[in-house]
C-alpha cells in the first residue's frame, strides 16, 4: 500500500512536464493555426500554407519530433533542450490541425459577414477579432477541444527522447521493478483524469459564451 | 452623387450587366426594378465596390453603405452593440450609444436594444439593419430588397421610414422586385433586364406606372425587343 502511493507520487511529478508540453505546444498551435488559417483565405502564400499542412499532417509526429531534436541541431548548430524540441515540434504538429479546423470555422460564416463588416468601414484587423473570429470560435470550440486532448495524450512521445513526463516516469518505474502493470495503470490515470479536466474547462467555456444565448 | 458610366459586369463569361449608364442627383431616389435575375443586386454591388466590374466606371460622392437583402446583422452582438461597434471605433466617447438609442427609440425598437438578431421579427431585423447603416452617417444608402419578406403593413412602414431618410438629405439606390412599393417611393425608376436598363421613367410622371413596367416583365425577349421600338414612338 506505502509502495503505491509512493508509485503515483513519482509518476505525478511527471505532470508538471507533460503540462508544460501542452500548454507551450497549444500556444504555438494556436498562433500558428490562427495566422495560417487567416493568411490563407486571404490568398496570402496560400500554397506554401497549404503544402506546410499536407506535409505535416502527412508524416508521423514521432518522425517530425526526430527531426527536430537530433536533425535540426546538427544542422544548424543548435542545440536545444528535449522539452523544447518537444514544445517545438508537438507546437508546430498542432498548428496544421488547427488551421484545418479554422478553416472549416472560418468558411462556414456567410461571405455577407466580411462585406457587411466591409460596408460598414471597420477595419481588417478590427473585422477579423471582433466579427469574424467569435463566431468561428463558437463553432470549432467541440472541435479545439478535441484537438488539445488529442495533443495531451500525443506529448507522451517526448518520453522517446528521455524527458520526464508522465509516461517517462512510469517506464522508469517499470524498469525499476520489473513490474509493468501497476506503473503504466497509474501513468493511465494521469492522463485520463487530465483529459476529464480539458473536457469539463471546454464545457465551461461553452456555456459561458454568451453568444450561445443569441443563437 | 452618383455617376455609373459604361459598367460591363461578367460572371464566367456571362455578362450580367451590359454598358449600363446613369447618374442620380443627391436626395434622390431611385428604384430599380426588373425580373429576377436582371442583374439589380450585381449592379448595387459594384456601387459599393463589393463587386468590381470588368470595365466601365462608377463614381460616387461621399460615404455609401449598403443594407443587404438578409440584413447580415452580426449575430454575436446585440442590437445596441451592431448599431455602435462601427462608429465606436472612431468615436470613442459615449455619444455613439446615446445616438444609437436615441435612434432604436425613433424607429419604435427601443426596447429591444439588448436582444439579439434571432430574437427580433424580420421587420425589426430591417429596422436594426437600417438604424446601423445610418449609425456611419452615410451619403448614399443602397437597399437590396427591403421588402422581401416583409407583409403589407411592414412595407408601409419602410415606405415611412426610407422618405424621412430622403429627408436627411441622404440618395437611395433601392432594388426591389415589388413594383407598388417602388412606385411609391421612388423618384425614378429604371428596369434592368437582361443586364441593360430598359426603361427610365418618373413614375408620377407616368400613366399608370405598374401597368406600363409589367410589361416588361413576362413578355418573351422577341416580343420585348418589338415593344421597345413601339415605345420609343
Ligand atoms: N457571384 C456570382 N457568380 C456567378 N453568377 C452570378 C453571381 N452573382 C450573380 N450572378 C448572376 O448574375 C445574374 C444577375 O443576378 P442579380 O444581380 O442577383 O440579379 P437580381 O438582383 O436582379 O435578381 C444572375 O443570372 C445570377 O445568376
Ligand atoms: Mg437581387
């Protein structure tokens, strides 16, 4: 029983890392997601966009964060650290869904929207935040959602490259005795419980847009 | 206020507007009538520069905004907010709201300055949908189909209300496919057909205006092109 909870205590000192992947890789997800998905219905270098995602969403992640930690270093000579090469590679891997998913958002608002924001004079940018983008977020949130759980459960490859998330925690502890059920059972836990948390925070977000009273 | 000269409109090489030429005075108001499909909302399109058009040019003097057939209020926002989220932007005082529900009161919408768009009747979405053009001081308003959908008493009102619209001093272009309604409000007339104007006239200055454009309306095109050279006697 004292080994058990000596067990969870060791695999959860893991999720502070497997957090720290997620949160740094949605954030460069969702900027990059935004400002392809926006430059591309624009027309602005939009086969360059449209090849970086085919190319991305073409090749396994596992491969992509290779390249980034022991390719890309030799190459140009710089060396960085298994938690950014992680942060990097799962940011950029994201960004190519998310600019799949916002294009969907982005495309199922009448066209009339752009123009009435147009006739009335309001600027791009102003058009772009305030009329454009909250009604694309409203539609894609179940969809955002998903992809960060996905992602989450995605940032267990990190443990390819030996930093100390949560599924690297509880292969060591594997390894240390020879034991596999318990350890990967607790590392399962984490992540679950850490996806009920994502789900009930996208649910709140739901609720709380007060657009969803307006339609 | 309104030059359009020599406008040539192609969609994948079909010409949707055909060397179309007009001017409009300022405070006028013009109405285009025509069979569905004679290019009214194209031409209201490229007036606003929505559209552009292959060739030709369209010169307008001042501000011009345009009320779209489906209103395209911004769903997210309540009324209050579509009508000053514009002029906020340039004004940051407290004035645009204050206008803006001075203006809600006057079209008889007050109370509905909190709702949002799926909660107002089609005529109140016309009212917001016009109250916001006026809220950016337009020169020129252009109106597609300000009457669709809307019943008779409704249509009445809008007849109303676009007159003391005229009155502020602003010119309307206004598309619609309801004769009596642009008979009623309009100070000219032109029907488009097949992308060409067919017919200019005053309808106070007309015998029996409605009489005079329906025939414009269900006569086949050989028939049409005889009835014009009649007419032109
Ligand atoms: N974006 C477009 N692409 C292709 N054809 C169009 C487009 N917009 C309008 N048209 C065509 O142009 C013609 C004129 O349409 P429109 O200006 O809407 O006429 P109206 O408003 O008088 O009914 C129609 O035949 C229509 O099919
Ligand atoms: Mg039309």
């Amino acid at each position: 029983m004292e080994r058990i909870v000596s067990d969870i205590v060791y695999v959860g000192t893991g999720v502070l890392v497997t957090l720290q992947l997620l949160v740094g890789a949605i954030c460069i997800g969702i900027v990059g997601g935004l400002l392809m998905s926006i430059l591309r219905y624009r027309g602005t270098c939009r086969s360059l966009i449209n090849g970086m995602v085919s190319i991305i969403r073409g090749t396994p992640l596992i491969l992509q964060l290779g390249l980034i930690y022991f390719a890309v270093p030799g190459i140009f000579g710089i060396k960085l650290t298994a938690i950014a090469a992680g942060i990097i590679s799962f940011g950029l891997n994201s960004s190519a869904y998310v600019a799949e998913i916002l294009r969907a958002g982005i495309e199922s608002i009448p066209k009339g929207q752009f123009e009435a924001a147009q006739t009335l004079g309001i600027p791009t940018s102003h058009m772009w935040k305030d009329i454009i983008l909250p009604q694309v977020v409203r539609n894609v949130l179940p969809a955002m959602v998903g992809e960060i759980i996905a992602l989450l459960k995605e940032t267990a490859i990190i443990s390819m490259i030996g930093c100390q998330d949560i599924m690297r925690k509880s292969q060591l502890l594997a390894a240390e005795q020879f034991v596999y059920f318990t350890p990967l059972c607790i590392a399962g836990v984490y992540y679950y419980l850490l996806v009920l948390f994502i789900e009930f925070i996208g649910r709140k977000i739901e609720r709380s847009e007060k657009y969803d009273k307006s339609i | 206020m309104i030059k359009v000269s020599n406008v040539r409109k192609l969609f994948n090489e079909i010409t949707v507007l055909d060397d179309v030429s007009f001017s409009v005075e300022k405070s006028n108001i013009i109405g285009l009538a025509g069979p569905s499909g004679g290019g009214k909302s194209t031409l209201l399109r490229c007036i606003q520069k929505l559209d552009k058009p292959n060739s030709g040019t369209i010169k307008c003097d001042g501000r011009v905004c345009f009320m779209f057939q489906d209103f395209q209020l911004f769903p997210h926002m309540t009324v209050l907010e579509n009508l000053t989220y514009a002029p906020a932007l340039k004004n940051k005082t407290s004035l645009p709201a204050k206008l803006a529900l001075e203006m809600l009161e006057n079209l008889g919408i007050g109370s509905k300055a909190d709702a949002y768009q799926r909660q107002l009747s089609g005529g109140q979405k016309q009212r917001v949908a016009l109250a916001r053009s006026l809220m950016i001081k337009p020169d020129i308003l252009l109106c597609d189909e300000p009457t669709s959908g809307l019943d008779v008493a409704t249509t009445m009102d809008v007849v109303t209300l676009l007159e003391s619209v005229r009155n502020m001093g602003v010119t309307m272009v206004i598309a619609s496919h309801d004769l009596d309604f642009l008979i009623k409000i309009s100070d000219r007339i032109l029907l488009l057909k097949e992308g060409r104007i067919a017919v200019d006239i005053s309808p106070k200055e007309t015998d029996n205006p409605v009489e005079y454009l329906k025939k414009f309306y269900s006569l086949p095109p050989q028939q049409f092109v005889e009835t014009l050279k009649l007419s032109s006697f």
